[in-house]
C-alpha cells in the first residue's frame, strides 16, 4: 500500500492560466496535475498524489477564510498521509497560499505538511512553522527541487525522525538538531575563516539571535487606578530640541514633563527624528504621542494617571545596543516611579 | 583592584557562609532556589548594585547544583544596561535546563556546596582553603 | 526598546505602523497604526474625525494592555 | 621554532611483566606504572588505591567517571620534557623531538566529587560521539584516602594521570617511529617575509579557569592567575598545557585535546599554503566580571599589536564562558581582525532555546559542535570500568536515567569529548 499524498497549486500550475485566471475558486481534482507528477516520479510508488487542489491566488488572497475552510473540507475527506502544497518559487501570493494553506492543515487536521519556495517569498515567513525546502526564483528549479521535497516528504509520511535543515534541505527552522559534518569542526572553521579573509560568502553554523524574547508581563488589573506612561521611538522633543537629540545616529535619549500639559501642540512640541516626512508630526505631535487622547482617558477615569514625564528617541539612527540601553535605563526610572503600563509609539 | 569592603554576596549556600560569612557582607537566603538568586541579583542589578562575578560561575548545569553565590557591589550605583543584560541573559539559561527533582544526598549537596563556595572564594581571591581549616576548628 | 521595559516588568503595547519590524523587535502586545509619518493620525481627515481615530487607536491599545497574552499578539482595531 | 613529531602507531596494549613497546604494541607492567606514580608525595598522600584496565575499541565497556585523556609521550631531543612545570622542569618546550605514542591514551577515572562526569563508551551509539571510543585506552581507577579535601585530592589525581602518561611514554623513547612530521613558525618580521601574501592568522584559544575543578594550567601556572599572553603553536603540542578541568563532561578540553589541539593541526595544515600562522594566544575564562573585560581586552590588544588578519578563537565549557567568548570576539573584530569562533550550544533537549548565554551580531561566523542536550540513549555494557554509581547524577543525566537494565537516558553532555568547543568532531548542528 502506498501513502497518500493531497497536492495543492495555484491556477498557473494546473495551466488554467497565469495571472488573467487568478481568481479561480478552489476546485478539487483526481489524482496529480502538472508539477505532482514529478512528486509521484520521485516516491517510485512508495507514495502518490490521489487528489489535487486548484486555486487562483488572487481568490485565495481576498477570499482567505472561506478558501481555506474549502480546502480543509476536501483534505479531510481525503484522508492522506501528507499535504504538500507548491513549490511556490517567487511567486508572492501563491507562497503566501502554500504556506497559509499548509499550515491550516497541519494546526486543524494534524496532517503532516510539506512546501517549497524560494527563500525571499514572503510565504517562507512561515518556516519556523511549517517545514519549506528552499527552491530557486524560478519553476526552472522544480527538477532540483521535486527530490528533496518528496524524499521529506517520504521521511514525514514514514514518521522518521527529521535531519538538521541542511541534511533534510529545509529552511532552518529555529530547531536546532545535530548531525555529522563531513569534516571536523576545526577545519571548518579554518575553511570559514579563510573564506571571511578572502572576502568570499560563507555561512555560519549558528547564526546569532538578532533578538531576544521576554515574555508578556501580566495584563494590567485595574486601569482606573493605574499610572500609565507614554514612550516613543517617534522623536517627539519639546520645540527648539533642547537636548540636541540628534536627528541620526543618536546618542542620548529624551525625558520631558509633561505635567499640565493638556495637548501637544506645533508652537511646543516637533520632532527631532530624521527618518520620516517631518511634516505630519510637526503639525500635530499628538500624531506620534497621544497627549490630548490620554488626557481625556485620564478625565474620564479610564486611567488612573499620565505618567508626569515621557521618554523619546528616534528609531532610526539609534544602534540597537544604544536603543536597549536607553530603554532599559528608563525602564528603571519608571519602575521606581511606580508606572503600571506602557504605551510606546514607533513610526 | 578588588575592593573586598565593597563586597556583598547574595548566597543561598550555607558551607560559603560558614566560610565567609564573618569576612564579608552576606545576603544569605538558605532557602532560595538556584533561580530564585539569580533573581534577587537581577533586582540588585536593576537597584544600580555593580554586578562583580559572572552569575554562571562554574559549569555545573543551573539544574544540577541547589547553590549559588554571586558578589555585587555593596552600595548601588548608576544603572548598566549591560550588565542588566548578563543577568537576564542567565536567567533565561538557567530556564533551559529542565529542573530535576530528585533527592540530593548530604555528602553529593556538600560537595555541590563546595564548588560553588570555591569558584567565589576565586573569583574575590579569598583563602578558600583557609575558609575550610576555620570551620574544621570550630567543629 | 519595548522589550527592555517589558524586561523591567512594565507590561508595554508596542503601537506601531510596521508590524513585522515590532514582531522582530519582541513586542508581545502590539497594536497597528495609519501610517509611518503620521502613526496616530491622519491627516487627509477633518480635526474631529482625526481626532475620534486617535482615540480608538490609544482605546485599543489600552485593551491590550489589559488583555492577558501568552505570545506576540496583534489587536487590529 | 621547530618541532618534530615522531609518531610511534600503537595497535594494542597488553599487560605483562615487562613494560616495552614492540612491534606497534604496548606491554605494560601496571606494578610498576602505579610504583612510579606512587613515587609522588601528594599523590601518596591522597590515592589510595589505583587500578589498571585496557579498553579497546569495539568492545563492550563503558568508562566512567572519566576524568582526564592523556596521550603518553616522551622528549627525546631538545630542551624541556614532558608536561612542563608539573612533572618535568619549567624549561620552555615546542622545539627538538618528541615521540608519540600515537592510537592510545591514558584514562584517569573515579570518583572526584559526588557529582562526577564523564562516560566514554568504547562501542555502541555513544561511541559515535566521543573521539576516545577510537583509542586504545589504558585506564587507571583511582581511590580517595579518607577524608582528604576535594581539591588535594583532584590535584592528586591530576598528577597520578600525567605521571602513568609519562611512564609509558618513556617506553616509546628509542622506539623507531612510524611517521615523522615537523611543524615551524617563525618570528613575526621573519614570517612576514617569508609569506609577505599570506593573511597573517592566529589561534585564540580560551583556557577554562574558574576554579576548583574548573582549571587549566600552562607550564604549571594556573591560567586564571595569568594575563592574556602568547606561546608558540608548538610549545602546545608539546605538552605545555594541561587539563584540570572536570565538570562538563562534553565541552571541557582533556590535556589530550590540548596536546592534540585541532585547530592548531589544521592551521599547521595550512601554513605557508593560504595563510600565515603566526602564534597561540592564550586567555583565560575568570569568574570575576573585571577579569573577563581584562583578559578580552589584552586579547583584542595582542591581535593588533600582532597586526594579524584573522583569528579562530576556541571555547571551553557551559555557560559564563559564552561571555568571554562575545567579548574576545566582539573587541577583535572591532580592532579590525576577522573572527571565526569555535563553540557548542544548549539549545535545550527540544532544540528550541537559545543556544548561547550571549550574543553579538559581530560574531558572524561561527562553528557549532552540536547541542549538548539533545537526549541519547546508551545501551547497556557488558563490562562496566570504574562505577556507575554517579550515573544519575552526571550533568545532564536526569533522575532515573539509569535504567534498570543498565541502559542510560541521558543528554550528549554526559559523553567525554562529544561537542568539544575546539572543533575536535565532526558533530555539528543546524
């Protein structure tokens, strides 16, 4: 008996036609169209397409809630071992379906799932969720592509514990899994090095977390009784820039009060920030930092209390180091000030 | 050079502040967990206090050893982003080793005890040897 | 940025236009706005409207602070 | 300077009444291997007994708690000898000849403290990961004399590890060897000229140095109570560098990492090829904050003052070291000199945690040797040589990870060697 596979492409693939056509709704079809006979090739019968699903990607990008819970319909009736959808390739809207479709089915239906695209498609967005092999930017790829899709594909149907991204060929996933290199480490590490010297691209083995989590602080009980501040990356200063906040590649951060101050206004109140059209929020700050909006909040008892100062810097030129920096120091002065909660607005 | 007036140790292991305990500042909290130190020290951090020895001294794993001992400064100063960074930056290695819960025999925590008591006692370059012939004479 | 006062222990809603680059940062309460130059605002509208916009926005991000949340979360408004 | 390396290919150990190497074996008396051991005070003082044992690879025994791998050697020209300023004189070594007893080590083991590491495997999955499962291993149990402290009582075993390393060495000292290879470096303003094309590289290499069981020692001095300072690659594959470190098991350096340091052998590999190698320099991994900044500082100065091109730096051990390697990093390149770093990673047992206690986007390219908690399991062996009394108790051993039918369930950390941070394997993780 061999697995069963549902396969999942777009208008353009099931040769419908390209972008004229691509607001076909979905449409449920026997056995493999186009691309899943190179899948069906691959799995030598160990494995095989016995429904494909069409659908435009257009009608799947504005139609996205009633699409999907098609598809989950037909895939469920369908009972398969696997749900491979793609590869997408630099198609946009198709990868964003691929993904979006594939991951559908993995949450509700708890099959196994399997894409493709290439790396730059804002569908692979979804690769610490769902597993997707890299592909080139162009369907010229499928023939590299179609083997280490369907050996996956192959290893998930079977239940067999996965390889680290680069044995499996799937995009890095944040799971760290380890393996046997060819060489040892200190070789390749002398090869990378040599590489960096040359100027020549090399990839690292681990790359460094950009960032860190923190996990949510509980909600805030009671608004009413809460002092609430207000914090922005939007380089909101008082007019005239009295701290020289530089515009770029800031150095120092902001703290003004704004104790009786009801509204910001154009005649007190600009921004220092060089990144964006200065125009909006020079007009009106509150565009950046809601004051007057916070105000009546505080009137009307939604919240207990402005906090008396609020925090700036501008995003832009700020060093991620330095923006950790200054946020972390504030950070202190209002947990010593006693404030509850934070709103921080960003441009 | 290292100003051991300055010197307060946040401790959760008695063997350190048997050793110490009548050379230097202690917060001695016997009943906190490993984290729970590591805790208490990142408010200290936050308070301005000068974080003076790595808070993963040692490479015993957070979840095998109970003990933790961690020097900061007396007397807080002005806040370090950067070392509020290492401290949390500990906290969350620390929350990837599974805890264990198992039952430690006296002979395994005093050893467990000793470690820690001798990284620090390194770390401030304090006789640790001494330390121990003191209480040897005591018992 | 948000990330350090969350670290503080403050809870924080990040309210921001690009909602990729606050995921990145590590927001975990984020709330979308209008447009980069004009996050809580809009320009094209007449002062009250604009007006009655901003407050949904900062409504929003008040219920966000006060919503439990146990990953990055986004409050459409 | 020079060194010649003459390697003598050991292909089995026998026990016997004579001690010889002939004909690729070793015939060792353990009388006499623990008579000349014994000759030490401290070790007099402190061992109270030390028995001998032979595994091979391939057969079904399990070594635990290891605390050293030494590999035995002899100096037969040139000044210095082996492990200098602990067993031979501090003279300065890496030049002349020494011979190699190459395919076999010596194994310390027993129990240190009540929490000891360790498991070499000479068979079965966990042989895979530890490079001292390929070895012929001469192991030697050793006993604590009651009462005695646990760091006189490391020490004492320490030197019991390099005292039977340098026994058997000796016996290779008029054996013919079976390769020779020389290494050389040259003076800084000599090597330029020699390779005036080549990208003037170094070797970083940090030295665990926290304290008790946590220590390494270079001629005999602790590192932690050294500044940053520089040696030739040769003076450390001569012996100059010694392990007394023996917690965390899979990330610590045995003195047999240090006298097979890989990096140095594949920077040998291609030196006057593709680049230059220039020298070691050596730092140490302190507890102390201020020490951290100092040694990363000198670290960063040394690289410049040295107008190197790049620099592979190296690891050892869990954890605060994760800082030092950042700052080493982060302060070299920021001198300008491209880095490529040596670590391994907690990932967590699912893999999903963050893998390092720190972090910068400078450091850009890294060697991984794996994480060390993903779960293994080891099946049990029939032959069982020091004790498994600590088994469940060894970092990253879980309550209950000793079956009852002798199997372990355990995290890669319990595995001497597995992920070692100077890229001694080929395990590695994405």
């Amino acid at each position: 008996m061999s697995y069963r596979v549902v396969h999942y492409i777009n208008q353009f693939f099931a040769n419908i036609g390209g972008e004229e056509m691509a607001h076909v709704a979905p449409e449920l079809r026997e056995g493999f169209v186009g691309p899943g006979l190179a899948f069906n090739q691959a799995w030598k019968g160990e494995a095989e397409i016995v429904a494909t699903i069409v659908c435009g990607d257009s009608h799947f990008a504005e139609h996205e809630k009633e699409a999907k819970a098609q598809i989950l319909a037909w895939v469920k009736e369908k009972k398969p071992d696997l749900f491979i959808a793609g590869p997408a390739f630099n198609a946009g809207r198709y990868g964003y379906a691929c993904a979006n479709v594939a991951l559908a089915v993995k949450e509700e239906l708890g099959i196994p799932v399997l894409t493709g695209m290439y790396e730059e498609n804002p569908g692979a967005d979804l690769k610490d969720k769902i597993l997707i092999v890299p592909t080139a930017n162009s369907a010229a790829g499928m023939r590299k592509a179609a083997p280490v899709m369907a050996k996956l594909a192959l290893k998930l149907m079977k239940g067999e514990k996965l390889g680290a991204s680069c044995e499996d060929g799937y995009m890095p996933n944040g799971v760290r899994v380890n393996f046997f290199e060819k060489e040892r480490g200190s070789k390749r590490a002398v090869d990378m090095l040599l590489k960096k010297l040359a100027d020549k691209p090399f990839t690292t083995e681990y790359p460094m977390p950009s960032f860190d989590r923190v996990a949510p602080n509980p909600a805030v009980k009671d608004l009413s009784h809460a002092t609430v501040a207000l914090c922005t990356s939007g380089g909101i200063v008082p007019k005239g820039n009295p701290d020289h906040i530089e515009s770029s590649s800031a150095s120092h951060y902001g703290e003004y009060c704004i104790k009786g101050v009801e509204k910001l206004t154009a005649e007190t109140y600009e921004t220092a920030h060089g990144g964006y059209d200065p125009v909006y929020a020079n007009d009106d700050p509150n565009r950046v930092l809601p004051v007057d909006v916070m105000r009546e909040f505080e009137r009307e008892g939604r919240i207990g209390k402005l906090h008396d100062y609020f925090y700036t810097t501008v995003g832009n030129g700020t060093s991620v180091a330095n923006a950790k920096k200054f946020a972390a120091e504030y950070a202190q002065k209002l947990l010593q000030a006693g404030v509850n909660a934070v709103i921080m607005t960003s441009t | 050079m290292k100003n051991a007036r300055d010197f307060l140790i946040v401790t959760n292991n008695p063997l350190l502040a048997q050793c110490m305990g009548d050379c230097y500042e202690l917060s001695f909290f016997p009943d906190c967990s490993y984290r729970e130190i590591l805790v208490k020290v990142r408010d200290l951090v936050y308070a301005g206090h000068i974080l003076y020895t790595h808070p993963l001294s040692g490479s015993v794993k957070p979840n095998e050893t109970p003990y933790k001992s961690i020097a900061v400064s007396k007397a807080p100063h002005t806040f370090s982003a950067e070392q509020a960074g290492i401290i949390a930056e500990c906290i969350l290695a620390a929350d990837k080793f599974p805890p264990r819960t198992r039952a430690l025999g006296e002979a395994v925590k005093r050893d467990f005890q000793l470690i820690d008591y001798t990284l620090l006692a390194g770390a401030l370059e304090f006789d640790a040897a001494a330390g121990l012939s003191k209480i040897k004479n005591h018992e | 940025m948000v990330k350090e006062i969350e670290r503080a222990g403050i809870p924080v809603v990040h309210m921001c236009t690009v909602t990729p680059i606050s995921m990145t940062v590590g927001a975990n309460r984020i709330v979308p706005t209008i447009a980069i130059p004009h996050p809580l605002g809009n320009p094209a509208l007449p002062a009250e409207e604009e007006y009655a916009l901003r407050r949904k926005l900062v409504s929003r991000a008040l219920e966000a602070l006060t919503t439990e949340v146990q990953d990055q979360t986004i409050f459409e408004l | 300077m020079k060194l010649e390396l003459g390697f003598i290919e050991i292909k089995d150990i026998q026990f016997s009444n004579e001690c010889k190497v002939e004909n690729g074996t070793l015939f060792v008396d353990a009388e006499a291997v623990k008579t000349f051991v014994y000759e030490d005070d401290d070790v007099k003082a402190c061992v109270k007994s030390a028995s001998f044992d032979i595994a091979r690879p391939g057969e079904s025994v399990r070594i635990t708690p290891v605390k050293d791998v030494i590999e035995p050697r002899v100096k037969v020209e040139g000044p210095g000898g082996e492990f200098p300023g602990v067993i031979a004189k501090v003279d300065t070594v890496g030049s002349g000849r020494t011979h190699v007893l190459r395919g076999m080590a010596i194994v310390t083991a027993g129990k240190i403290v009540g929490f000891q590491e360790g498991i070499i495997d000479m068979t079965g999955p966990g042989a895979e990961y530890t490079p001292f499962s390929k070895l012929l291993n001469l192991v030697m149990v050793c006993e604590p004399v009651e009462g005695v402290h646990q760091h006189e009582y490391e020490h004492a075993v320490r030197i019991a590890g390099l005292r039977a390393a340098t026994f058997v060495g000796e016996l290779g000292r008029s054996v013919t060897p079976d390769e020779v290879k020389s290494f050389e470096t040259y003076g800084i303003k000599e090597g330029i000229e020699k390779f005036p094309e080549l990208p003037r590289v170094a070797y970083v290499h940090m030295l665990q140095s926290q304290g008790l069981l946590h220590d390494t020692y270079v001629y005999g001095v602790d590192a932690k109570r050294s500044l940053t300072t520089i040696l030739y690659p040769t003076e450390t594959m001569d012996g100059a560098i010694i392990s007394g470190n023996c917690v965390s098991a899979c990330d610590k350096n045995t003195t047999y990492h240090h006298q097979n340091n890989p990096v140095v052998a594949d920077l040998f590999e291609q030196h006057g090829k593709t680049l230059n190698y220039v020298c070691n320099i050596i730092t140490n991994e302190n507890v102390y904050l201020a020490d951290k900044q100092r040694s990363s500082d000198w670290s960063a100065k040394l690289c410049r003052l040295l107008d190197l091109d790049g620099v592979i730096v190296s690891q050892e051990g869990f954890g605060n070291p994760d800082t030092d390697l950042i700052m080493n990093t982060k302060k070299i390149e920021q001198m300008g000199v491209k880095t490529t770093i040596i670590t391994d990673e907690y990932a967590g047992q699912d893999g999903k945690s963050q893998s390092l206690a720190d972090a910068d986007p400078l450091a850009d390219a890294v060697v991984t040797g794996g994480n060390a908690n993903e779960v293994i399991v080891l099946p049990p062996m029939e032959k069982v040589i020091g004790t498994l009394d600590y088994v469940d108790k060894i970092a990253g051993g879980h309550a209950g990870s000793l079956r009852p039918d002798g199997s372990i369930e355990a995290e890669l950390q319990v595995i001497t060697g597995a992920t070692n941070e100077m890229g001694f394997n080929r395990l590695s993780a994405r």
